[in-house]
C-alpha cells in the first residue's frame, strides 16, 4: 500500500464505525472494509461486561460467494490462566503478533487456544496477525486479519498498519460504547421522570415515552395524568424547548408545579395555565415550553366534555370509534415563558363514548423538509386507521408507524371514555 492508500484506509475505518447505527453492524462494516483492501479474512472479538469473558462479533471473508462461518461467531471459550496461544495473547495486551505458519494439529493448552487453531486451519490461513483492540489503557478485544491461498504473506512491514488499524477500531469501539451507556442513562433517567397513569373505571389511559434515535441527551418531552379532588381527570402534555439536562429538569418542575398549581386550586385550565406562566417566569426566565392543560368531565355514565387550553402546542386530535378525525384547534394561546399577562383562551368540545382524544408531541409527526400540515395529516390517517384497536395497541401501533424515521423524543397520551355496558352516550359530533 502506498501512504495515501494506508491514510485512507485508517480514515475509512474510524468514520465507518463513527457512522455506523449500532457497535455490532458497526464492526462488520469494518471487517467488510478491512477484507477488501488488506487481508482475505478477518476477525473481531470483543470483551464483554463479565470478567474474561470474550465474543466473537464477526468472521467475514472476502471469497465471491461464500459465507462468513458463523459457527466461529458469538461467545468463545474463557480466557483461562493455562491460554497460551496468539489469541489469548494478543487480549492479555502482547502484539501485534505475526503468525507466518498454520497451527501445528494436535491438542492445544486450553479450549480457548483450540478454537483459535480450528478457525486459522478452516480458513486455510497461510498467514496473519493478531492485535490487541486497546481503549483507556485497557484491553478490550483483539482483531485477527489473514491472508490465505496465492495472496502475498503478511511480514513484519505490515505490523504498524495494523497496529494503527486496531488501535482506531480500539478507539471506535470504546466510543460506541460510551456513547450507548450514556444513551441508555439519559432514557433511564427521562423516563423515571414520567408519572404513572391513574386508573380509573370508565376511561382507558395509555402513554408512551420514545427517546430520540439521534442523540445521547435527554429531552424535555412529557405527559401526565391525574385525578382532581372533584373527580375530574387532567389530561396534559408538553414540550420545553431545548434537547439538554437543563430541558429535562425544567420539564420536570414545570410538571410538578402544574400538578400542584391544578389540584390546588381546581380552576379552568386558561386560568391553571397562566399561573404556571407566572411561576415559570419567576423561577425560570429564559424557559419557554408549550403545553396542553385538559380536564375532561362528566361522569361515568357520560357524556363527557374536554375542557382544555393551549400553550402554543399542537392541537389534540379527536378519533371516533367509526374512525372519523377532528383537530381540536379552539382554545390555542402562545407558549408559556413569553409574557405571563398574555390572555388564555378555553375551549370546550363533546367526547363520544369509546371515541379517543390523542396528545401527543412534534416529535410524532414534524419531519425535516416537510410541512406541518403533511404530517397532521398523515398522523390523521394512521390514527383512524386504529380506532377500533385497544388503546395500549394504538399508541403502539402509532410510534411504529410514525416514529420510526423521527429524529426527535416522542410522548404520546390517549384517553378513550368506555361507559359501562348500554349505557347511551353522545354520538361524535359532524
């Protein structure tokens, strides 16, 4: 290889596993790069998070038409104190090692030395070399890459490339994997900020919570649901602007302070509303958030009414049991952290029985590039189409469907009044 070939392929490598979607896919699309440019086969196997334990993540070989031997992937045996061979070595930290002859049959000093042997004989290896895969001055796997057949043997001038290959697999791969746990730690924590759902006799509730796809941090996305001393339930959702810690605490206190702002004072939502506003411009002057506040009333029999108001959040959408659709857009007001003195609407509308009011986020349906209206209206679609489903399914069926390809959080809450059987309730309004 010439220096521009090598400095390529060291580029190639780092960005594929930078851009890759998850660690696993990530590596393969190494391997795949590594046996077109280097070696006829290659091999990565990983530390995994129990002591000495060690995966093969994969065996890909460059042969037109053949396989990868996936009998050789997946967990391998123990790196155990007796483990001789250039494997163990190589994730004890020695290397890169030159193997320039096939193993010798025979037995081998630990199961771990076997399968290593069996692997370099099955595919025909007539050299290779092994490397530690090193991150933070650790360990964490080791990659195998060989050549077989016609193809010139690796020699010791091929060493520095490789050992520069795997230390940047090294480096991705730890990357992959801090950037996942921290993943994995900003939704444990978004979602142990969601409350949990009251249960009630004559309502179905249901809410999901789906982080974004695209980011490590945690959002200001929620939802909440309660009963009020009176017997009616608040409905609400919101967004706080901003995808960062600080979004995630405002969130949370501006939820708390809602909860205790409604049950209080049990007033009209514009006027619940308002007061958080105000709170929130004392506490919190640079926040600024978007918010439905609902009280839906009536008694278990029916019928039922939503009364709600709108901080500059999208408007629900009203599903009937025969899957008509109906934007509830009356009572829109700006969004809270703007000015506290601002009037509020309310609005009022007529809830049918085992028809469903759906709140949700713009994570559901705003997609870069395209208008708001083309994804109102294509959540419309999706939602009629599951109205006659349990409402645990429908709000499945609805990140599915629409949050796949979403960039950003996602919260959803549906309400379905369901009166007891025979009992006659409003027919949904034309």
């Amino acid at each position: 290889m010439s220096a521009l070939e090598r400095l390529a392929l060291l580029a190639d490598t780092g960005n594929t596993l930078s851009n890759a979607t998850d660690l696993n896919g990530g590596v393969r699309q190494v391997a795949r790069i590594l046996t077109e440019r280097l070696a006829d086969w290659c091999a990565v196997d990983l530390f995994t998070a129990r002591a000495a334990q060690v995966d093969r993540v994969c065996v890909v070989r460059r042969a037109p038409g053949a396989t990868d031997p996936e009998e050789y992937e997946g967990p391998l045996p123990p790196v155990s104190e007796t483990a001789r061979g250039p494997l163990a070595r190589a994730l004890s930290g020695a290397g890169p090692l030159l193997l320039t002859e096939p193993p010798p049959p025979g037995p081998a000093t630990s199961p771990l030395d076997t399968h290593y042997a069996e692997l370099l004989r099955s595919m025909d290896t007539r050299s290779a070399v092994v490397a530690p895969l090193r991150a933070r001055r650790q360990v964490i796997g080791a990659l195998t890459v060989a050549r077989g057949g016609e193809e010139r043997p690796f020699t010791e001038e091929d060493l520095p490339l490789i050992d520069d290959l795997a230390r940047a697999l090294g480096l991705g791969v730890d990357n992959a994997r801090l950037y996942q746990e921290t993943r994995n730690i900003a939704e444990r924590l978004q979602r142990s900020l969601l409350p949990v759902l009251p249960e009630i006799d004559h309502l179905e509730i249901s809410a999901r919570y789906a982080a974004s796809s695209t980011t490590a941090q945690v959002g200001g996305d929620w939802y909440d649901s309660f009963v009020l001393p009176n017997g009616d339930t608040a409905l609400v959702i919101g967004d706080v602007t901003g995808h960062d810690l600080d979004a995630a605490i405002a969130m949370s206190q501006l939820r708390s302070m809602l909860r205790g702002i409604a049950v209080d004072r049990q007033e009209p939502p514009e006027t619940v509303l308002r007061r958080l506003d105000m709170a929130n411009h004392s506490l919190y002057r640079e926040a600024t958030a978007t918010c439905i506040y609902g009280i839906l009333k009536g008694p278990a029999e029916g019928p039922w009414n939503l009364v709600h108001s709108s901080a500059g959040h999208l408007p629900p959408l009203l599903i009937s049991e025969d899957g008509r659709t109906r934007y509830l857009e009356d009572g829109a007001g700006v969004l809270l952290g703007l000015d506290p003195d601002l009037p509020r609407p309310r609005a009022r509308d007529a809830i049918p029985a085992r028809s469903t009011v759906l709140l949700y986020t713009d994570g559901l349906i705003e997609r870069r590039g395209e208008s708001l209206d083309d994804g109102m209206d294509r959540l419309r679609r999706h939602a009629a189409a599951l109205a006659r489903e349990p409402l645990d399914v429908f709000c499945d069926e609805l990140l599915i469907g629409l949050g796949a390809d979403s960039d950003d959080d996602i919260a959803v809450l549906a309400v379905r009044p369901a009166p007891a059987s025979g009992s006659t309730a409003g027919r949904f309004p034309v």
